[in-house]
C-alpha cells in the first residue's frame, strides 16, 4: 500500500523533551534533599500527576503545578516559599529551553521532502509552539496539530482533515501507547523510534501494542529507508 | 459581499470566562488580605502576567503560575505554604467550572444552523477543549481552532485551511484586539460584542480599533439578524 502522508510526534521523536524533565526532576529532588528522599518525591510527583492529569493536561506547567503541590504535600507544608519559588523558575527554564534535534532528524526530514509530512504532537499549545518554531523544521510539514489526547478519534479527524486514508498513513513517534497503537487500530501503520527515557504515565507494556502493521527503528536517520520499503 | 464563514470566539463570547476569573482574584485577595491589599495584589499580578505572557502563554495554568509567584514576591516569601495549596485549589477550580453559555448564545446558534460556523478560541488547549465539550455547542461548528495568539497571520492560516476568503468572513467577539482589528486588517469583518469584565492584556484603547467594516452589537442574540443584513 503506497505511503501518502507521514506522521511525525515531536517531543522524544524530533526534539529531546523528557531528558529536560528529568533533569529538572532531579534538580529539585537535590533541592528538597533536606525534607525527603528523592524515590518518594517521585513516586508521590507521579501520584499527583495521575490524579490532575484530567484538569491540567500534558506538559510543563502542568509538571509545575504538580510539583508544588506535591513538594508542599510530602513535606507536610514544610517546604519554604522560596524552595517553591525555585520550582518555577526552573519550570519557566523548562518552558525557554533551547530545542534540541535528535540525532539524525535534520538529514531525514531533508531525505523526505518531497513527502507529505504531517507533525502530531501532544501537550500544551503555546510551548509546542514555541518548539515547533525554534526547531526551524516547521516549514517541511504540511500542517502541525498539536493535540490534548492522542487517539484514534483524535488521528482520525486529522487524517479527514487532510483527506488521506488510515491505510496510506504511517504514523512515526517514541511512544506505542500514543503514536503506534492508536493508528494501527484505524488501519494505519506505525514506526516505533524509542526514547530513552519514557514518562511512567506515558508507558505501555509491550503485551497491549498490536500485532503487526508497526516496525521499530533505532533512530529517525533509518526512517527514509523504511518508508521507501513501506511505499510498495 | 456575501458571508461564507462566521467565526466565534469562545470564552467570554460564547460562555463566561473572565468573571470566573474576577471572583478568583477576589477570593485570593481574601485569602492574602493580612498580607497585603487587593489593589497592591492586583497590580502585582498584572505585572507578573505581563512578564510570564511569552513563556506561559493564556489560560487558568498560567494565571494559578503567575499567582504563586506574586503571592511569595509581594509577601517576600511570608505567604503560607497552606496558602499556595488554596490557590492551586482555585485554579484548579477554574479549570473545572462548568461552563455557562451567554444570554441568546443558544437561540443564536440555532438560528444559524444552515451557516458554517467555526470556533476560533485562544487560550491552553485542553481546558479549551473541555469546554467546547461542556458547552454543547460542538457540533454547531465545522472547525475548532484552538489558537495561542490571535493575530492576521492566524486568521489567514485558518481562512486559508477552510477556503474561504477574508472579504467572505465575518469574526464575532468581545475582544476588539483579538476578534476585531486583526480580522478588518485582513480585509474581512468584525463584530464586537462586549463583555462586562475585560483583562488587563487583552483591552485596547478604542482609538486602535479600525474606523470600519466593523459593527458592535449588545449579545449574541442579535447576530443572526445583523448576519442577514451583511449577507447582501
């Protein structure tokens, strides 16, 4: 089935994101060492994230919100205003970091430039954004969605949009849950680039992803290949 | 010139937004009063906003950020932890308000049934996206644009993704900044429809505005009549 239109997600895939996240993550566990362990800030972080992900969505001011609230939680109020003025900063340095290309990106983008590419990506609008625009590579996309939830509903009106069927679409992205499964239910295909590091509430294990119609590479700079062999 | 396309604007357009905000602000004054008062608070804010903006973007998140910034700044870091708590139980309060449409927003619409409608509303995607959800209205509209910034490059990129040219489209909303002027700039029409509370970032001296092909009406339920007068 020929390749019409190529689907990339941006954070993990295009530009490194949740590296930034943990290093942030461990500069304020080294911050707060004095009140609590670093494994329990984690672990209490990501209970506070699951039960406002509803209200606040992806991304860093959400992260933000939740760490306050929870490094106000563990320390059972304890934490100084100052310590909590430091959490924002360095969520706004989060929010102005430079963007950051993975490996291999710039030469495969430039490889499939005669392709239809679509950029698909999750969190909030007005940091994708920003990304999107620092990252110099809006211009190879067709269009940019940035989405709250990445589903099948939400992949479906994107491709309607666009007027491609699910079977002529490949969507390429570092996470199964969102960028592999998802399209391989509609009848599209999927290419895995796994990241390093995998967001605990962004993970999915191996035994829920499909069967078939997804492939795996190690890196964006394999992608051109694979769409060449897919486009059959 | 005929009217192909009516834009609407959502929060304070379609449903109230900034009056949610106005009663948060004042409880938060309460909350602050031993601290400091609510004009010294108020102005504070504003200028936390204001620096914030580029980083932070609109929406409930951003102004919950800005809050805790100007509540540790303004008390010098004198505000309790179990303050900051109230404030992000506020803003999430916000964020999970329901949503009240307008006086005539549901007549208006209906009467509009046979017109193509589009939504185009700024501000943090996935509170946006709830409240479209919440309102009903979303299948009134052929497309819902969820924007960070609403200026002519916007507009043109919507009017272009639905055809549609600027001279066949009329924008309604009670921002003459973001609604109005960078539509009339575009060549198109503007319908201003005042809302009682107005944010400090969003206002314009009356003096910016366009001298014409913009008209004001007092609530959405006379729009299906003024749209019938402009279809000529």
């Amino acid at each position: 089935m020929s390749v019409e239109l190529i689907g990339l997600d941006g954070d993990d895939t295009l530009w490194h994101s949740e590296s930034l996240f943990t290093v942030t993550n461990e500069r304020i566990a080294d911050l707060l060492a004095h009140h609590v362990d670093a494994a329990t800030l984690d672990a209490r972080l990501l209970d506070t994230e699951r039960r406002n992900l509803k209200l606040f969505g992806y991304g860093a001011k959400a992260f933000t919100l939740s760490m306050i609230e929870t490094a106000i939680e563990v320390t059972d109020g304890r934490v100084a205003t100052h310590e909590i003025q430091t959490i924002i900063d360095l969520g706004k340095a989060l929010l102005a970091h430079p963007v950051e290309l993975l490996d291999g990106v710039a030469d495969a983008l430039a490889q499939l430039a005669d392709r239809r590419l679509v950029l698909i990506t999750k969190g909030d609008l007005f940091h994708q954004e920003s990304k999107v625009a620092g990252s110099g590579l809006g211009d190879r996309f067709e269009s940019v969605e940035i989405v709250s939830e990445k589903d099948d509903h939400t992949y479906r009106r994107v491709l309607d949009r666009l007027g491609v069927a699910p079977e002529q679409f490949v969507m390429v992205g570092n996470s199964l849950r969102s960028d592999v499964a998802p399209v391989v239910a509609l009848g599209g295909r999927g290419v895995h680039v796994p990241y390093a590091h995998v967001w605990a509430l962004d993970s999915e294990p191996e035994s829920d992803v499909p069967d078939e119609r997804w492939w795996r590479i190690d890196s964006l700079g394999e992608l051109p290949a694979l769409v060449a062999k897919l486009d059959g």
